[in-house]
C-alpha cells in the first residue's frame, strides 16, 4: 500500500574523516534501515553534499505525519541504540535535527540532485504563497537545464526524542526548508529564480543555508517491515572493531 507523506525529518551532519567507510557502512546498512522500519515511516534517503559549505551529509526520511517521530518504537531505537549505533554517536559533527510538517508538494517522482534553501520569516507564509512559488519554480526550471521533476516545501518545527544535540539552537521566525529534485545539478540557477519569485511576490524571505546534494540510497518501508526492530549488525560492526582501538 502507497502512504502519502505529511511529514520530513531532515537531518543533517558531517562525521570524523577518518572513519568514514565505517560511516558508510553502518548508515546505510543499520542505522536507517532501523529508522524506516518504525510503523508510519515511508522511506529513508541518504544524500552527500556536492558543494563546497555544508555538513558532508542529508538524510531524509518521509512520514505519514509527525506522530511516527511520537512512537514507542522510535523513542526505542533512540534511548536503546544498538552497539554499533552507540560507538557511532560519539563521532558524529555538526549535527543538526529538523522535524518539518510537508506544506507543499508539486511534480511528480525523485530525481538523484536535491537542491534545498532553507529561508526563515517573521510571518508564517500562507499556503498559497507556498504553492504559487513552488509551481512558478517548477514550471521554470522542469524544461531548463537541471530538468527539475518535483518541488516540496516543509515547515520547521520540533517533535520526537533526540539522541544528539544540535549544533546550532533554533532561532525566532518561521523557518522554512525548499526541497527541488532535479535530473542535473541546479543550485545557483534554481536558487537565482527562487530569489526573484520572492521579490516578484513580495515574500520577506532570507535564505539562509543552501546546500547541493546527490542521492546516495534509499529504503522504503515495504522492505524492511517486520513485527519487531531489525536485528543489530553485529558481524559487520566486527569486521570494523578489529582495526579500531
């Protein structure tokens, strides 16, 4: 059964240098598997920064709504961390955490480059600001030379346990994450059209992080649900304890 997603949780972070196939290794295979198997959860995307500011990674994880991140499951997997989760968590940087109720959503699909403009206002938008921008965005830049395919805007807010501190605290305002998928990279053509449609309909809007990223893997729910949580990667967190002291 297909769920519609109300809801992202977008994290973002960099990682110690020198432990970054582990990294890889247990993202990928433990660590967001575990996450998209809570009940609610849709899918979990790990993206890399290609641009040169920026934490080294997104991960992004689509939701019926935000009362998954209120589950017993996912406070479990938060408070009873595997071991391999455990030894993770210390060499985590620049951690940052948003819960973001989904406002918007115009296209259609996925696309391997993500483009995100994170803009904050003293107002809240209304909703059909939100989508008169998105659709202008979309009809621009779909035939122009990134061939973006969809356009999602999120509102941020707070919601769930947290294993992490953020790096940085949140700040007054309405805040706000731009989300365009595109066949190519995009990132100043689409935030230059983004800019002139704020200024065209008069949104008080400062972007205030932006980041290119390129899709790494992806896991959807319907291929690790099960009763109970996945079982830990002990075997392959063995292969990576024998070269670390």
């Amino acid at each position: 059964m297909n769920s519609t997603a109300n809801a992202v949780l977008a994290i973002w972070n960099d990682f110690d240098r020198t432990l970054l196939h582990e990294y890889e290794c247990w993202h990928t295979l433990e660590h967001v598997p575990e996450r998209v198997w809570v009940p609610g959860m849709i899918s979990g995307r790990r993206y890399r920064n290609v641009a040169q500011a920026g934490p080294r990674y997104l991960t992004l994880y689509d939701m019926e709504n935000l009362d998954v991140l209120d589950r017993d499951e996912y406070a479990d997997l938060v408070h009873n961390p595997t071991p391999w989760s455990a030894r993770m968590r210390q060499s985590f940087l620049s951690f940052q955490r948003q819960p973001c109720e989904l406002l918007s959503v115009i296209g259609t699909g996925t696309a391997r480059m993500l483009s995100v403009f994170n803009t904050r206002s003293e107002e809240p938008l209304s909703h059909s600001d939100i989508v008169d921008v998105s659709r202008s965005l979309l009809d621009e830049l779909s035939t122009a030379e990134t061939g973006t395919v969809r356009v999602r805007v999120a509102r941020v807010t707070e919601r769930g346990p947290q294993a992490i501190s953020n790096a940085t605290q949140a700040k007054e305002g309405n805040e706000y994450l731009w989300m365009t998928e595109s066949l190519e990279p995009g990132l100043p053509p689409i935030g230059s059209k983004l800019d002139d449609l704020f200024v065209a309909m008069k949104l008080a809007l400062a972007v205030e992080y932006s980041g290119l990223y390129e899709l790494l893997s992806q896991v959807d729910h319907g291929s690790v649900v099960a009763e109970s949580r996945p079982p830990a990667k002990i075997q392959l967190m063995s292969r990576f304890s024998s070269g670390r002291s």
